[in-house]
C-alpha cells in the first residue's frame, strides 16, 4: 500500500499497474479540499487538488485500485467539502475511500493552532472549538480507536456524513485482499528489486 499526496506517483503508473495485475499494491491519495486557495493554507508544498485528482484518474485508468483519503478533516474547516470530495473522486475512478479527524499530537496542537490564527483568524475560534468537541474537551486523544475518529457529536455527525456519501458514490465496496504470498525477502541486503519476483 502507498499513501501519499504527491501527483508525482503517476510517473510510476506503468510499474504500479504491472503490480497491480498481480494484486501486489493499491494507492491511497490524500484530498483534504477541492479549494486551491484552501489547499495552498493547508499543504502549501503539496500537489493542487486538480492534479491530485489527475493522478488518481491516471492510476485508476491504468487498473491500480485507488483509494482517496479525506485526510485530516477538520471540523469548520474542510469538513463541509468531505462530499463533494469524494464525488470528484468517485467520478476520477477511485474505488474506496477513507477519512481521519485531525490529530494534533505533541508540538503538532501548537503549530495548527498557530497557523490557524495566522491564516483563519476568521475561524480559528469555531475550529479550536469543534476540535476539542471531538476529543473530549482536549486538543487530542491519543486512545487506540478514538484517535483517527474523535468521539461524541461532531465526530458521529461526520462519521455518519462520511458513511452516507461513500455508499452514495460507490465507494464502500470490499477492497479485494493483496496477495501478501508472493512476498518473499530479498536474498541479501538492498537488493529490493526481487521482493516480488
């Protein structure tokens, strides 16, 4: 499995659909937000939505299954585009797709919050808000199944958002199992080339 939100992985779009022919590899692609000028706040170094949306069309047409990642949604930033996210995504040939609520683990909470004054002072307060709604009045939780979800209303509201429109887009189908036995490790060290032989 990849993830990444680089567009650049289209230039490995003949050996990843090679793998994929053997059902050795699937991608996940990031898609915080379909706002270019959203996108450039957040992931200023980051490839635009549009190319990010190119790669996964030029991946899926090349049969490697691609998975898009509303990833982080953040409650009063980006939340309200998760649908429409996932339609563009759907319409690009992405076959599944998945979501995780804003972290903001260690000196993470003081970077965002910092950014977000910056950048949002507009809703810096509406935002640090639904944040800790969905952690149970803190910045983060770091709890093994609460972590990438949140909890309580917000968190349902946008689990329940999230569920509804990846059926309503087809994204909700089983992903089919990569085939973990045609692994084998390498006979010596950095010669990575045969792992899949």
């Amino acid at each position: 499995s990849i993830i990444t939100k680089s567009a650049l992985i289209q230039r490995d779009a003949d050996i990843l659909a090679d793998m994929a022919g053997r059902n050795l590899v699937r991608v996940a692609i990031s898609i915080t937000t379909l706002d270019r000028r959203l996108a450039r706040s957040m992931e200023p170094r980051a490839a635009t939505p549009e190319r990010r949306l190119a790669a996964v069309r030029t991946l899926s047409q090349a049969g490697v299954p691609v998975v898009v990642m509303f990833a982080p949604c953040i409650p009063g930033l980006n939340d309200h585009e998760m649908e429409a996210v996932l339609e563009r995504s759907a319409e690009a040939g992405a076959v599944g797709a998945g979501y995780v609520a804003l972290r903001l683990p260690l000196e993470i909470k003081d970077l965002f919050h910092e950014w977000l004054a910056t950048d949002h002072p507009d809703r810096a307060g509406r935002v640090a808000s639904l944040v800790r709604q969905i952690r149970g009045g803190r910045d983060y939780d770091a709890r093994f199944g609460v972590r990438m979800k949140g909890q309580g209303p917000v968190a349902q509201m946008m689990a329940q958002r999230f569920r509804a429109a990846r059926r309503r887009y087809g994204l909700d189908r089983p992903l089919p199992d990569l085939a973990l036995d045609r692994f084998a490790p390498p006979p010596r060290a950095g010669d990575q080339i045969d792992l899949f032989g």
